[in-house]
C-alpha cells in the first residue's frame, strides 16, 4: 500500500508486505483488529474512526507520526513499541487508550486532549507539551528538554527522571513536594 495523501482503510491491515505512507492521513474504519508496523513518514497522521462494532488498532513497531485521533468507540492499543509524534503533534483520545509496556516521544512541542490516557512511559524531547486531558504516568517520565503546561498524575510505579538542567515546573506540583 502506498500513499501520498489519504488512505481509508476498510479492511485489515496486516503487518506483512511493503507500505509507504508519504504524510497524508491514515483512517482505520473496519470494525475487527487492525495491526500495523511503522509508517516510513514523520507528517503521518493516523485517525481511528467511529465504528458501531468498535475498531480496534495495534501498533507492532516503532513509528513516527503527526498526530493520533481516537475515536469515540474505538481503541488503540500501543503494544511494546516506541509510538513518537514529530513537532506539534497530538493524541487526541475520546476512545480508549491501552498503553501496554509502550513508549510515547513527544519529538517537539505538542498535546495531549481528549478523555484522559494511562500512559507506560513518556518522554518529553523539546517544546511545551500541552495536557488539556491530564495522564497518568505508570513509568517512567522523562523530560530531555521542554516542559509541560500541567502536573501528570504519577502511580506508585512511576519514575520521574530529568536529563536536563532546570529547576522544577508544573510536572511536579509544589504542595508535597
């Protein structure tokens, strides 16, 4: 499968064979599972639309994209891989969300909207990351470089790590601290 543009698709997308996707918007509308590798492009977007029956879609590899919508009714499960959204990128999520053992990367400035996510790990690489919807972090948060607009909610697993020289912003609320 290749693309310049805009791609629907309305049946299943396996993780075998060559797929190019030259930005554009990829839209998951089948109702079964969905898994997918890595798209080659850093300006994909990937919208998972309203379905009746509930689509569900699997990340099986690292990737880079623009932005992730998540629609009502709809699932992404994150798998075991590294999911990263390039400058201005956004997860939108009114469905749900499973994080599995996965890795978010936000590369540049970017948000977090919708109804709130758990997420495994999140790292912060540059820019302010915006939580209109705030996230539990259940591993480990990194922050390389950047801020974010609102304190996560932290588990009792979760690891707060800096690899950057700055004193606290709002990943860490004053009060407790």
């Amino acid at each position: 499968l290749e693309t310049a543009n805009s791609a629907g698709i309305a049946a299943t997308l396996g993780n075998a064979g060559g797929r190019t996707f030259n930005g554009g918007t990829i839209r998951f509308r089948n109702g079964g599972a969905q898994d997918f590798g890595a798209p080659s492009e850093s300006l994909t977007a990937i919208t998972i639309e309203t379905a009746v029956d509930g689509t569900s879609v699997t990340l099986n590899s690292s990737a880079t994209i623009r932005s992730l919508q998540i629609g009502t009714g709809t699932s992404f499960n994150n798998g075991t891989a590294a999911l990263s959204f390039s400058a201005t990128g956004s997860l939108v999520n009114n469905g749900s969300f499973n994080r599995n053992s996965g890795t978010l990367n936000f590369e540049g400035a970017g948000t977090i909207s919708g109804s709130p996510v758990t997420v495994n790990n999140l790292t912060i690489n540059a820019g302010q990351l915006t939580l209109t919807a705030v996230p539990t972090i259940d591993g480990i948060f990194q922050i390389n470089n950047g801020n974010v607009s609102a304190g996560p909610i932290y588990s009792a697993n979760s690891t707060l790590r800096y690899n950057v020289g700055y004193g606290r912003f709002n990943e860490w609320s004053a009060t407790g601290a």
